[in-house]
C-alpha cells in the first residue's frame, strides 16, 4: 500500500498529465458563470496569463471603481507612510498594450497616487529586444494583464518607476527574452503575471529567471492546487499565492483566506530549496508568500471602464512593489522571505483544493491553510515592508 507522501506524488503526476484540459473547462464555465478568464487554455511551449475579470454591467457602473483599490490596500498591509527610493520595477509580458500608459494613470488619479508617464521618465515600455518600435501586436487578455501588473505595481509602490518589456509571443522564448531584456536596462526587480506547464520544455529557459542579484517574483498560478507552475516552481524566485480579503472587527481590520483558484503545487523536476523545509513534498513547493488575488479594482479602456479582476496576476506585482518600496529590489529572495516569516499576516483558514472535501490532497497543507508556512498562501500576507 502507498503511503501518504507516495500517494501525494502519484495524484501530483496525474494532475501534471491533465492540466491543459482542467485550464480549458475551468475557462469555459467561468465565461459562463462568473468572471471571464483573460487568457485561455495554452499547449506546452506557451505560457497564459493569469487573470480573470468581471466586466461593468452598463456604462453607468464603469465610470465608478469597484472592488479593493490602492487606498484599500494601503490600509490592509499596514503600507509605510514613506514613499521608498523609488525603484525601477519592470513588468515581463506578451504583446503590446495601446492604452496601458493612459488606462494607468486613471488607476493612479482615482486613488490620489501620483502621475507616472513616459514623459516624465516614470512609464516606459519597449519589445523584447529593449527597442521602443516597433512594438508586437495586441492581444485582448495579455493588454488587461499587463494593466492590472502596472496598477498593483502602483498600488504598492506609488513612488517606482515602471519598465514594461513586452514579448512578441506568449511562447517561452520570447517571455524569456523580455525578462533578460529587463535585466540588460537596469531592472533589480522583475514581475512575472504568467504561467505554463513544468517540463523539460519550459525548465529550458529557467537561468532569464535567476539572474544574479536581481529579485524574480512570479504568480503561483490560477488552476487551484495542481502541477507546480513555470515559472513559479524555480528556485530563488518569489512565488506569491492569492487570498481573499474582508473587512473584519480585528485591531487590523481586515482578514484573508485562502483563494479558491490560487495556484499550488509540487514540483516534478527542481529540487527541494534548503531554505524551504516542509515534508510533504519531496522538491520545490509552491508558493512563497500570498496577497489579495480577488475583487480588485481596475481601470481597463478596452473593456469600457472600471471592473474587477482576479488573479495571482494581481498578488505578484503587489508584492513587486513592496519588494522595491522596501529598497530591496535585487536582495529579496525566496529565501530571505521565509528567514522573516515572523513579519508576515498567517493565513490560517481556506483552501484552493476545487474539489470539495480535500479530495485532492486529502486537506493536506499542500492545498489548505493552516498555521505556519502552507502552500496556498506560503509563510503569510505582507505586514507592511519588514518581511521584505
């Protein structure tokens, strides 16, 4: 008879298998029922952006904000009231957003943060190969992503300056080429809102991902506990879970749960961190750390206004931000964040098993939230700057 940790890793392998088909129903039912995927179900050599919305009912309700803006957000991680040195934070995405310098600064104005423009040197994007023109193509759900990355980014850090690289193609080597680009213009810190299968594939491609004093932060993924997710599952980059956030009676005023969808995982493929000491999985678990990933608030022109997105697309740029408000782009890893564990917000309730009960991995902490580190939302949500 297998034992738990065996049986873990035969449901983990049988999952891997059947990824693609679980993101393609997951997507067709949320068109249905409830916010609408960006980005759909992709194959093996590409990668899908991890957000989904909830476009405005009418044309009255995309002209008000909806959903857990900047202010919101300051309050519920107890944000410092000092703005940080203002740090280049630099977004790796697919495809060319037309509106995203205009549709940001909407965000920033409605929430009293202030401008930041190509004018002024705050706002820049260029392709894959650092060029301002000609920028690649346009995408419906790649530009919402990338404009929900920039708004959290802000939301966390109004003072930073924002580098958007945009890839030609969602395919690996292109998402790659962007984060080198990142790099190669001066970037210590990159954000990473996408996510593809764990395979000799993707793994092709991991050292863009681990440059040498330079803070890599990926979404752990939208697919609930499952296979871990490229590039999440690396070592030495961040991975950051989603919860959902409530007002509460609590001296903070705020609680969280694990979110539903928020990606989980054990890897397949890259050994287990020495930093990372949970028992369960035999290699690198995912995630790291977690933030808000549900009901907030954007402004997107192409969708008609203000609606609300969901995501870990959403979580791991927040985190970003407060990665450089904090002044340590380049010096916050995987590894620093679980040494300060003690500064971070513990989860301790919710799950992201889609199936109800823990039948996938039988309420394990691999799938639910439990006191101390868990794999829905790693060591916590951030506690002001201090775990960063």
């Amino acid at each position: 008879m297998l034992d738990r940790f065996s049986r873990i890793l035969a449901v983990t392998a049988i999952l891997g298998a059947a990824l693609a088909s679980t993101t393609a129903t997951t997507a067709s039912a949320d068109a249905v029922t409830g916010p609408r995927t960006a980005c759909g179900a992709v194959g093996p050599t590409l990668a899908r952006c991890l957000s989904s919305y909830v476009p405005p009912t009418s044309a009255a309700a995309a002209d008000v904000p909806d959903g857990w803006g900047a202010t919101d957000l300051a309050a519920a991680y107890r944000l410092p009231a000092e703005a940080g040195p203002g740090d280049l934070v630099a977004i790796s995405i697919a495809y060319d957003s037309p509106t995203l310098e205009q549709d940001l600064n909407t965000y920033r104005a409605q929430y009293g943060l202030p401008p930041c423009t190509s004018a002024t040197g705050c706002f820049r994007k260029v392709n894959q190969r650092g060029e301002a023109a000609p920028l690649p193509g346009t995408e419906f759900g790649w530009n919402l992503e990338s404009t929900l990355d920039v708004s959290m980014v802000s939301a966390a850090c109004p003072s930073c300056r924002i580098l958007v690289v945009e890839g030609d193609s969602p395919q690996f080597p292109d998402l790659a080429a962007t984060e080198d680009t990142a790099v190669r213009l001066g970037a210590k810190i990159v954000s990473n809102s996408y996510g593809g299968r764990e395979s000799a594939v993707s793994l092709a491609y991991a050292a863009s991902y681990q440059h040498p004093g330079v803070t890599t932060v990926v979404s752990s993924g939208d697919a609930g506990y499952t296979a871990a997710s490229y590039p999440a599952v690396l070592p030495n980059v961040v991975a950051v879970g989603g919860t959902v956030l409530a007002h509460d009676s609590s001296p903070r005023g705020f609680s969280e749960t694990a979110w539903v969808s928020g990606g989980s995982g054990c890897s397949a493929y890259v050994a287990k961190p020495a930093w990372q000491k949970d028992t369960h999985c035999r290699n690198r678990t995912v995630a790291d750390v977690s933030a808000v990933a549900e009901q907030l608030s954007l402004y997107f022109g192409p969708a008609g206004g203000w609606f609300t997105a969901d995501g870990t697309s959403a979580s791991a740029p927040f985190v970003a931000g407060l990665i450089a408000r904090a002044g340590h782009a380049g010096t916050t890893s995987a590894a620093t964040v679980y040494a300060a564990a003690a500064h971070f917000f513990d989860v301790t309730e919710g799950s992201n098993d889609r199936l109800s009960g823990g039948h996938k991995c039988g309420g394990d902490y691999l799938c639910v939230a439990a006191a101390g580190y868990d794999a829905p939302t790693g060591v916590g949500t951030p506690d002001g700057s201090a775990g960063f």
